[in-house]
C-alpha cells in the first residue's frame, strides 16, 4: 500500500515522513511568531492525514501551546469543500497561518481567503503539501507551496512490487517510510491593499439562510470591488415579511431578501423600487437567469421590482445505504409486498417513513422515517401544498372559487397527516434547519428538503451520514416554486449602491461561489459547471425539474381587493394545525376551511 496503512494488515508500505514534515513547517512557522497556526487535512481515517494531526498535537503539547479544536479540520479533498470551510471559518477563527496537506484543499482555501480579504490584508500565510518535489513558490495571493516527490515514491514502489513477486514465499514485507526533499526554506508573501470603504454602509435585511450567511462570508469581496461596505441582518422565515413591512416607518433597510410569494404584497404597499430600467440596463435576461425565473420572482404587471437570488425547490433525500440494506429490503417486500425503493407517490412514502419509524418497526436502524417542518406557517404550507397537488387538489379552481371542500383536498390533506406518525413529535415547533439536522444526526431515514438547506449534506464537518445519501424528486413530482429575490427598499437614500449589491449578487462568476457554499442558484451557468456538478450532484435533477415548479399566488377579491396567499395559507396553517393537535377532525377541517377561505374571498 501506498501513502495509506491498514492496521492489522500484513503489507508491503510506502509513505512519506509526514510527522516530520509537520513538525518542521510548524517549528519554522512558530520562529516567525506564529502562533494561531491551523491544519487542514484530508479525511481522519487515512493514515497519512492522522500523522500530521499527530505531529500537529505533539508540536503544541512540546511548546505547552493550548491545542485549539476549531484551528484543526478533516475534510473531503475536494477544492469545493475546502473553500466552504473556508469561507466558514477563517474569518471566524482568524489564523495566522495555515497548513494544507493537499493543494486540492489548498486551492478551495486560496478563494476563501482571497474572497474574505485576508489574503490581501496579508494576515494569512497558506502553507500545502503538494507532488514532484519539495520546493517554494511564490505567489501573488500570499500561497507557498511545498512538494512531494511522487515519482521518487512510484519507482521505490515498483521496485518493491518486482522483488515480492519475483519471491512470493521468502519476501520479507516492509514498511518503507520516504524523508521529503525540501530545496528551498524561505516562504515570501505579497500584499494587496483593500480599497477604501465608503462611511454609510449598505443595510441589508435578508432571510437566516445558508444564501445570506454566503453573503456574510464573501461580503469583504464586494466591499473590496466597490468600497461599499455591508451591514446584513439576518431575520427568520416566521417574522421576515412582518419586518420588511415595519421598515416602511423605520426606514431602517436598503435591499430585502423576500419570498415570492410576497411580491404581489410588496408591490401593492409600495416597498419595492421599479427596477425594470436597471434590468434592462444591465441585460439581466432570460440568458442570465433560469427560464421565466426573472419574471415568476420579479415581475408585476411587465414591470420588475426585484430579482431572483435563490432556486432551491424541494428534494427527496434518503439514506442510500438503508434502502440497500439486504436484510431491511427482505423485511420490507415481505411487509409490504413491494421492493424498497425511492418513494415515486406520497403513498408509498408514508409507508416507507412508517416502516423507518422505531415504535412501528422495533428493528429499524433509526428512530423515525422522516421529519416535517411544521414549526410556522411559512415552513408548514411549502410541506403541505406538493402533497395537495398530488392528489389533484387545490385551494382555488382556475376560476378563483374555493376547492376546499373536495374528495381530493380531503385524500391529500389525510396523507399530509398521517406522515406526522412517524415524525419526532416536536415537529409540530421545527423549523427546516431542525429536520435538517435529524436527517444530518442520523435520526431519519427520508427527508423532503429545500435544495438550498442541504449543501453539507457530504460535509463531514457537518453531517454523519456523508457518502451515504442519495436523492430523487420529491414524490407526485410538484415541488413549490423554492425561490427568493432581492429588491431595493423604496425609501432608500442608496439606490446607487444598491443597485451594485444585486449586480454583485447576480455576477455568473459570484453565483458560482455562492452554489459551493449553498448548493443552488438562480442562474444558468451553474448547472452547466462540471465541477460544481460533481460537488452538488442534485443541481443536474433541480434544473431538469424545474418547470414542474409550481408558484403560490395571491388573488384579487369580487371588488378587486388584492388578498395576500400569506393570509389565506395562515388560515390553513391554522386549522390544520388544529386537526393535527386533536382539537378538530378531519371532516371539520375541511369544512371549516371552505367557509373561512370563501369568507376571506368575498369580504
């Protein structure tokens, strides 16, 4: 075996003297004054990567420096996780210095660095193993690289290979550890100055959303284009569109984050600028954006007021290595006379969460099927609606009259209740990020999420079951239309700067980043990218599901009176939440739902 040992296992070995390697950069390091010095390496369970952990916590312990656990990071080796860790973290923690054992990682670390501006303010030195040789070079983004020789390795391995083979039964095993060939000791840094930063910051109030923490991460990047600096407030799903009306008296904002849903709303209470010159202006088509996206989350009446900053529609993700387990697939089929697979309906879904749920099945290798953000109404309506669809259910007919009171709204509401069997019962307080996290901590084996809750689902930081999870559309195929746009505030004094912000935020080389830290975007060029592809395998299934989208709209009353969706989908949230609390049944739901929407509609 090369660069990897298997304990226990009698085997030729070859590596390099990584612990010496280690010791040396952080010794040379800490002699420039270093002192809050991170490792990066690739996945703990490689023997190579845990030598340099090791030489990294001997280091400390022999200078009686505190061993920090946050400065200390396993990951995949690709530049994709790499750079999200950095975006991550680095502003965060704040190191001095940094050592690499990939340039794979290296190069995900360089753009977050570069992007967060430390790089520039030359309070970072990158430090990273690499191939051939040993050597140092000198960049202009503050990056030394030092060089393996992997030939030298090959050869020595070849040679080990023939002798063993030409003497299969008196050959000796070795283990043959290899010193690195270090040509030049000196690491030189450039500088690059951060332009100046205007007085009055840009106000932002956006949704606590892995896109707004992107922004937060990669904002020293616009402010260094620009000179505008950022102040983002990040506001939860439940109180944002309360907040955005509130600012129309504090005049407190000057862009906010808003669901699509809300722009009739908005419009209507004159929050938003008219930006359909600026869309013009700045060629913001259809060959930027998705097909139609700009219209479906800008547009009113052929003017635009805002656009698209997120795409991430609804995704089913289950545990790959359960569904294919043989013993769980017998008991399954001899349960249910059906082979355990990806749900295609939501009738098969509910009997595969039912079969993933411990009280049910006492064999079940986790504790529930599935979770349901049912915390909110903005979280509980998204759950609720592709289930509706499904069944050929609706709230409104295409006349606008009232369809509550149908055999297929009750067949669809009764499916979306009985899953809540084989949910944690505090789904009923969740939000996404929390059935996120079950399905992350291993608690679930399914989860129907957003696209945009689920970029660390292979992040090994972050998430147990890495490597473990597959995903499919969601079942019935309709998942909410799962996007947010940016708009400019109507009271503000920076429209200028303002409108810099959402050419930044909609630049193709920006929102390729942003795709790494999130997982989605609203533009084109990310889905057709090979290499975010490979970090993101759903974008491909996103893209193609695209136009079975669908989007909830508000309605106009007998009188012409705008009537908000959010106000018609709290009334459903209501009454359904009711049912689900056991203080309504299903028939009186129903019925009751019919009346109120009907009253709401005609008043």
């Amino acid at each position: 075996f090369i660069d990897r040992r298997i304990e226990g296992l009698d085997s030729n070995f070859l590596s390099f003297n990584y612990y010496e390697t280690i010791s040396y950069l952080l010794d040379h390091l800490y002699m420039k004054g270093h002192r809050r010095i991170s490792l990066v390496t690739g996945p703990a369970s490689f023997s190579s990567e845990t030598e340099c952990i090791r030489a990294y916590n001997d280091f400390h312990e022999k200078k009686s420096l505190n061993i920090e656990e946050e400065l200390i990071h396993s990951i995949r080796n690709t530049k994709e996780d790499a750079f999200r860790l950095g975006a991550a973290y680095l502003q965060h923690q704040k190191p001095t210095a940094l050592i690499s054992t990939s340039q794979t990682i290296l190069s995900g670390l360089r753009q977050a660095a570069e992007l967060t501006g430390l790089i520039q303010d030359n309070e970072l030195e990158l430090i990273s193993f690499g191939q051939d040789i040993w050597s140092t070079r000198h960049t202009a983004s503050s990056i030394s690289s030092t060089m393996r020789p992997a030939h030298q390795l090959g050869r020595r391995a070849a040679r080990l290979l023939t002798e063993n083979l030409s003497s299969p039964l008196l050959f000796e095993k070795k283990q043959l550890i290899l010193n690195d060939k270090i040509n030049s000791r000196e690491i030189a840094f450039a500088n690059h100055k951060i332009g100046e930063a205007s007085d009055k910051p840009l106000r932002l109030l956006l949704l606590d959303s892995p896109n707004a923490r992107a922004v937060i991460k990669l904002q020293p990047n616009f402010t260094d284009k620009t000179g505008i600096r950022l102040e983002p407030e990040l506001c939860d799903h439940l109180t944002l569109l309360e907040q955005i009306m509130q600012d129309q008296k504090e005049k407190k904002y000057d862009i906010y984050m808003y669901d699509n849903p809300w722009l009739d709303l908005l419009v209507r209470e004159d929050c938003l600028q008219n930006l359909t010159e600026f869309v013009f202006t700045n060629k913001m088509n259809q060959q930027l954006f998705l097909f139609d996206l700009l219209e479906r989350v800008g547009s009113v009446r052929s003017s635009y007021f805002g656009v698209p900053f997120l795409y991430g529609p609804q995704l089913l993700l289950y545990r790959q290595d359960l569904f294919a387990d043989p013993q769980l697939q017998q008991q399954f089929e001899k349960q249910y006379l059906a082979k355990l697979a990806p749900p295609k309906t939501w009738s098969e879904f509910n009997a595969i969460a039912a079969f993933f749920t411990r009280s049910v099945n006492p064999a079940s290798p986790v504790e529930f099927g599935t979770s349901i953000a049912a915390g909110g109404q903005a979280t509980f309506i998204p759950e609720l609606m592709p289930r509706l669809w499904a069944y050929g259910a609706d709230i409104f007919d295409r006349s606008k009259q009232v369809t509550v009171d149908t055999p297929e709204f009750r067949r669809g509401l009764s499916s979306f209740c009985e899953i809540f069997n084989s949910c944690e019962p505090a789904v009923l307080n969740y939000n996404v990020e929390q059935t996120v996290a079950d399905f992350y901590n291993g608690k679930t084996a399914m989860l129907v999420g957003f696209a945009s809750f689920i970029a660390d689902i292979n992040n090994y930081g972050q998430s147990q079951i890495g490597g473990r999870v597959a995903y499919a559309n969601i079942p019935g195929h309709r998942s909410v239309l799962g996007s947010w746009g940016l708009g400019i505030a109507k009271n503000t004094k920076s429209s200028a700067q303002a409108q810099e912000f959402l050419k930044w935020a909609c630049d193709p080389t920006m929102s390729t980043y942003f795709a790494i830290l999130d997982g989605q975007s609203p533009l084109q060029n990310v889905y057709s990218n090979d290499e975010l592809v490979n970090h993101h395998p759903w974008l491909p299934l996103i893209y193609k599901t695209y136009d079975s989208n669908r989007k909830r709209s508000s309605i106009t009353s007998r009188n012409g009176r705008l009537i908000p969706i959010t106000q018609i989908e709290q009334v459903l949230y209501e009454k359904i939440k009711a049912q689900l609390t056991g203080r309504s049944n299903l028939e009186q739901t129903v019925k009751t739902l019919q009346l109120e929407i009907e009253k709401l509609k005609n008043n």
